[in-house]
C-alpha cells in the first residue's frame, strides 16, 4: 500500500513538473493565435451623431483641451457608461479585465446590444481569466453582425479539468493579464479609471461594494485612448471569441430572452430609478455639469506584451515612477493593493528624507481587503513604511458613521487606483502599488497636470483618510504597531488588525512567509 501510495505521488510530481516544463518552452504555441481581421477607430464627423452634437460646441469653445469629470460615485459611474452607449451612432469600444454575469453586467450588455440594433460598430474586449462559464452568453452577443468580441490571453479549453491543466502548463505565461479599463462611445466619450463592471462597482451589490474611480473625458485624449484600444484589439495577444468554440442558435436565443427579459425586470427597474435619481444625472440632463478644461491630460498604458520584453521604457510604471520622483511637497497615494517592495519603500523613504515631503498612502485593512494574501504582502513592509516617515491610513471594513454614504448603501472595500504629486500631477486608472501592475499585468490611466483636478483628488483623498472611513497607523514610542481609531468617543488605541478575525490574522500572516510577492 505504501509503495502504491508513492508511486502514485512521484507520478503526479512528474506529470505536474512536465506540463510546467513544456509550457515554459512551448508557450508560445499552446496559446491560441490571433486570428481576428484588424480594425480600427472609426473617423470622427462633427455632427453626425448625438454625441458629436452634443459636445462639438463644448470642444469649441475650448479649443484644444481635454474635458474632464471624476466619477467616485458608483451610480453616476453606471449611468455614464449607459448614457454614453445610449447616445452613441457610430462606435462602442469597451475594454474590461472583470465583465460579471450579473444585474449590470446584463444591463450593460443589453445597452451594447440596443446600440448593434441602432447600426452601431461595438467591439468589446476581456481579459479571458474571467470568462470561465460565460462563453454561451458571449458567443450570443458576439453573433449580431456589428458586435464583436475578442479575449485577451485566452484558454484553449474553455471549461472542466481541461483549463485547470492548462492553467497549470502555462503557469507562467497565463499569469499575464489585461488589467485595462475603457468605455470609449463615437470616438467622442471615454470612462477610463479603476472600474470593472459589477454590481459591486456600480452601488448595486447588497452586502459590498467598492469605493472606486473613474474619469470621463472628451476631447483630444479620447483618441489616445482609442489608439490604445486598437493596438489591444489587433495585437497578437487577442483571439476572437468565436475562434475558440462554436455557438448554437437555441442558446443565442435563450441567453438574448433572459438579458432583455432581466433588463425589463423589477430589480432593473428599482436601481434604474435610483441611477435616475442620482444628482448628478438629473444636473446632466439640466445640462449643468461643469467638467474641468486642460491641455495637460493625456491617457497612458502598457503595451499589450509584456511578457519576456527587457524594454520598459513604454511601460505604465515608468510614467508613474517620473512622476513621483518629481514629488518636492507632497505625494498622496491611493492603492487597494499596496506592496511597494523594497526599491518602491525605499523610493518614498528618499522623498521624506531628501526633500522633506509629505508621503501619505491609503490602502485595505485587512478586514476590507478582498485577497489576504496582498496584505500579507503589505504587511512585510509597513514597519518599514512608518520608519521612514511615510504615513499610513487603512480603510475600514464600512463607514464608522451611519449618515455617511460615501460607500453607497453598504459597507465597502477601497478599489480607487490614483496619486496627487504637489496639488498639481497625478494619476487615476487602474494600477496598483504593486508587482502585479508593475510587471504582469497591463495597465491603463489618466496622468493630468492640472491644479483644479488635483483639488478635486486631493479632497478624495482626504475624505477617503478621515477617522469615518480609515484608522490612522502609526508605531508607538517603544516601536510598536498600533491603530489609531478617531472616530471612536473618545478615541482609541487597537493593538491589533481591526476588525478582522483571528483567522484573517493568522492566514495574512502565515502569506508573509510564503514567496509569492511578484505575483501578488
């Protein structure tokens, strides 16, 4: 029976050490090639949609600069995505990591739809790691004539034990994934920021939701944001859905009935009444909306491959490092997930030491963070962090305060991606302060140099640093970590993670051994 039990062991060790071999070698063949017919942003006309009516006497009137709106509501973030389908006559380009099959994944897919129903061209683009079980619904959409859906990276086997494998063999180059997000409408709108689409990032999940942010922009950056779109759409890293399994007209059809039939529904309608509420909804319909006006935004990414390129000088962190290298006074920083890794600790321990700057970050606590292991991540360096002279505030696991909506109608997790260099530059979009972002993912954002919008975030983040919604962090006289709760009366000192569980501790601090950093 023992010898049994080993040979059965040493075959599994070898059969899991030979796919990990052959799909370091052959990697390059086992992922599926890239057969979609290129395309490209279609031209812009001045008034031929609503669209190009509505904002060419807004461009006019500011000629060569970029309009602007932050979007840190998540209703407002739905409804700009869907007004913006709504009005669009000539093209939808959406490009997302995370598509959910949930309430607004289909609203949202119903509001592609309808625009394919008008004539307009959408093109939607996933990263592939999170379409397992979701290929009938893509397939049904991908089968209108002007909608087209291509997957970043994607599985040869679409389901089962098959794409468990090959997750395995290509261990190391399915890690590689397209952290990008864009809703680019007529060439004329985009919505780029840290925004997957989800109930959860849209105010419309019962339990949680995340405190994100994204910009709207129209004018000259949207076509960068659409050229970056397009060197996605035809790269050799995406492969047409339809290229990797076959539709069958009596799904089509049943999955195209329960997305209209859900868009039609109650549930719909109740948040569709509240996104209609929104303030900021009813002040764009009144048209008084005042967006910011500069020269100074441009729209940034990585390139589609990143895997195995010794050349960084294109990539996102090399954007984001100048920049914060520049800091002279302050640098604000926001990041769920923050591992800074040695050289990044070090970078903002200079900042302090050298010139003095104010070095202030927000990330999850444990009990708000979705991936212990990050935090177990962050954790190794924190000490460090408070030595330097960086200050540090964690989000709570939801609002201290019951009157406080700044988390909707839950309680939330932080997922908001952006920095503020001396109330001028700064960031918004989806990279993290970590090595995922810096060296697996691709990234995508908004860099700004603009006083008014560095307001704008700065007041972010000072909402997002107050005692109702973060603990400050800090070492005691004797070197200790300690939370600072001050929107307890009277205030308090937590000796340990707020709010988590003694099993939460246990596991975040196991992950501070384990050598997983350079993927987390």
């Amino acid at each position: 029976m023992r010898q049994r039990i080993k040979r059965i062991l040493g075959w599994g060790a070898f059969t899991f050490v030979a796919l990990v071999v052959s799909g370091i070698f052959l990697a390059d063949h086992l992922t599926p090639p890239a057969t979609g017919t290129p395309s490209h942003a279609l031209e812009i006309q001045r008034d031929q949609t609503a669209l190009d009516r509505e904002l060419w006497p807004l461009l006019d009137r500011n000629p060569g600069k970029t309009g602007a709106i932050l979007l840190p509501d998540g209703l407002d973030a739905f409804a700009a995505r869907a007004l913006s389908a709504r009005q669009a006559g000539r093209s939808l380009d959406l490009q997302y990591y995370i598509w959910h099959d949930d309430l607004t994944g289909h609203l949202l897919l119903h509001e592609a739809w309808q625009a394919a129903e008008r004539g307009v061209r959408v093109r939607l683009l996933l990263d592939d790691i999170n379409t397992s079980g979701k290929d009938v619904a893509l397939l049904a959409m991908d089968s209108h004539p002007n909608l087209e859906i291509r997957v970043y990276n994607p599985f040869r086997n679409r389901t089962g034990v098959a794409r468990l494998l090959e997750m395995v063999q290509r261990s190391w180059s399915i890690t590689h994934r397209m952290h990008n997000k864009a809703w680019i409408a007529d060439g004329r709108v985009a919505v780029v920021g840290g925004r997957n689409i989800g109930v959860e990032y849209f105010d419309a999940a019962n339990e949680m939701n995340f405190r994100d942010l994204d910009m709207v922009l129209f004018g000259p950056a949207v076509a960068q944001a659409s050229e970056i779109f397009d060197t996605f759409w035809n790269s050799d890293t995406v492969v047409p859905i339809s290229a990797l399994k076959k539709a069958y007209d009596r799904d089509i059809d049943a999955v195209l009935a329960q997305i209209h039939e859900e868009a039609a529904g109650a549930e719909a309608r109740r948040y569709l009444d509240r996104v209609d509420a929104s303030d900021s909804v009813r002040r764009y319909f009144a048209q008084e909306l005042t967006p910011f006006w500069s020269e100074n935004i441009r729209v940034v990414s990585d390139p589609p491959q990143k895997q195995g390129s010794e050349q960084r000088d294109g990539w996102l962190i090399r954007h984001v490092m100048d920049d914060l290298r520049t800091a002279r006074h302050k640098a604000l920083l926001i990041s769920p997930y923050f591992v800074p890794g040695s050289e990044g600790t070090a970078g903002l321990g200079e900042l302090v030491r050298r010139y003095g700057v104010n070095v202030s970050v927000i990330t999850n606590s444990l009990a708000a963070n979705d991936v212990v292991a990050v935090h177990g991540g962050y954790a190794n360096y924190r000490e460090r962090l408070l030595k330097l002279g960086v200050k540090l505030h964690e989000t709570r696991v939801q609002p201290r305060s019951e009157s406080s909506s700044v988390f909707g109608s839950s309680g939330a997790s932080l997922h908001t991606k952006a920095y503020v260099v001396d109330d001028r530059r700064g960031f918004i979009g989806s990279f993290n302060m970590d090595p995922r972002s810096i060296d697996l993912n691709t990234e995508m954002g908004v860099m700004f140099d603009e006083p008014a919008i560095a307001k704008a975030l700065r007041e972010e983040f000072r909402l997002l640093a107050s005692p109702e919604l973060a603990y400050w962090v800090y070492l005691n006289e004797n070197g200790e970590l300690r939370w600072l709760d001050n929107a307890a009366d009277p205030p308090q000192v937590l000796h340990t993670e707020p709010d988590a569980t003694r099993l939460q501790r246990a596991i975040a601090w196991l992950l501070r051994w384990v050598p997983i950093e350079s993927q987390l």
